[in-house]
C-alpha cells in the first residue's frame, strides 16, 4: 500500500486520499442536478443583481461624470428620434416622467405642509439643516438615465411610433411644466426653503476665543 507524507509528519493510504477526492469531485455533479432550472436562473440573477448593485455604489461619489454620461444618453436618444422622424409619443411619455420626477427631486422628504415641526430653518440663528429631497440626487439620476435607455429601446419598435401632431404634444407639455413649477415655487416660498443645502455652518474658533478674550479683559 502506498502512503503519502501529510503536514506533521504522519502518513495517509494514497486510496484513501483517492477515493476522498473522487467522492469530493462526485459529489458536484450531483449537487448541480438536484438544483432544479429555477433555483440555478434565480441564482444567476442574484449574482447579476448583486455586480451591477455595486456597480452603482462605485459610481456615487463621481458625480459629475455620471451626470456627462446622462447627457450622453439623452444626446443618443435625441439624435435617434431626429433620424427616424417619429416616436413622439414616446418622447412625450417620457417628458411627464422627468417632469415628475424632477417635482420629487425639489420636494423636501416630509412635506411642511402636513407637520406643525419645523422641518427646514428659517432664520438665520437656526440650527443647521441640511435640506432632504423626497428623491435623492443620485435615483434622481439613475431613473432619468434608466428612462432615456428604456425610450431609446422603444424607438426600435414600430407598435409605439402612434402618428401624431409633434406640436400640439409640445405645447402641452410646455404648459404643464409651466403650471407645475410655478406650483412648486409657491410652494417653495410659502414655506420659505430652497431646495439645495451650501454646506454646513463654520464658525472661526479663532474669533470666539478673541472676543471671549476682549470680554474678559473688559471685566
């Protein structure tokens, strides 16, 4: 019988080792076939989900480039309807979806309208807060990227080119932007909040301690 040298020194039977790795490499197979088709596609899809989540959380401090590759994407998308002359039903589609989406990113995420709280400052000497958007910046922007993709898509389907007069569309649209904003500026000014935060306060410590000083000269 064959041994084989193991780490401290003992021996191992070279069958056991053998048929150890045998069973180990058998044993694979079988666990592949008891898996059943559904369980192997949801598992794939947990992988994909999970590379491409953190494909995006790679891309959260880089604002500006992803902001350039939106542009990007809407540039396609608007080359794309320019070229074939059509789909704007599509694109009007997806204008009230930026529309309501751009309305969710200026929107504080707890209304002041439904809460006797002060929720956002309004002087000077309040406590700093940092001003919280009902949609953040960054599903602000993975949804309008998202959305310019699914369009762009449409567009190679000739079901959704519905033939229809461009202007009128437009005027519409311009019109609702108009009332909505002037909707959400009202708002904005009645409860007396912009909806950007410039960072928080800084005070000169420096400074305080001159002044503590003056004043215990003072006394």
């Amino acid at each position: 019988m064959e041994t084989v040298p193991v780490a401290g020194g003992g021996v191992v039977a070279a069958e056991t080792l053998s048929s150890s790795s045998s069973s180990a490499s058998a044993a694979s197979p079988e666990s592949l076939s008891s898996s059943s088709p559904a369980e192997i596609v949801n598992q794939w899809k947990f992988n994909l989900s999970r590379r491409f989540q953190h494909l995006l959380d790679k891309l959260v401090p880089h604002i500006l480039y992803r902001w350039l590759g939106c542009l990007g994407v809407l540039l396609i998308y608007a080359l794309r309807v320019y070229l074939v002359e059509g789909f704007y039903i599509v694109t009007y589609g997806l204008g009230i979806y930026l529309l309501n989406l751009l309305i969710g990113f200026l929107s504080p995420q707890i209304d002041p309208e439904y809460t006797d709280a002060p929720l956002l400052p309004t002087h000077g000497s309040d406590e700093f807060r940092p001003f919280v958007r009902r949609l953040p910046e960054f599903k602000f922007w993975y949804c309008i990227t998202k959305a310019f993709c699914i369009a762009f898509v449409l567009t190679f389907f000739r079901a959704f080119d519905v033939p229809v007069f461009w202007p009128i569309l437009l005027f519409y649209w311009l019109m609702l932007f108009v009332m909505t904003m002037r909707k959400q500026i009202m708002h904005m000014v009645k409860y007396r909040y912009v909806p950007f935060s410039f960072g928080k306060q800084r005070y000169d410590g420096k400074r305080s301690s001159s002044t503590e000083d003056a004043s215990l000269l003072k006394d």
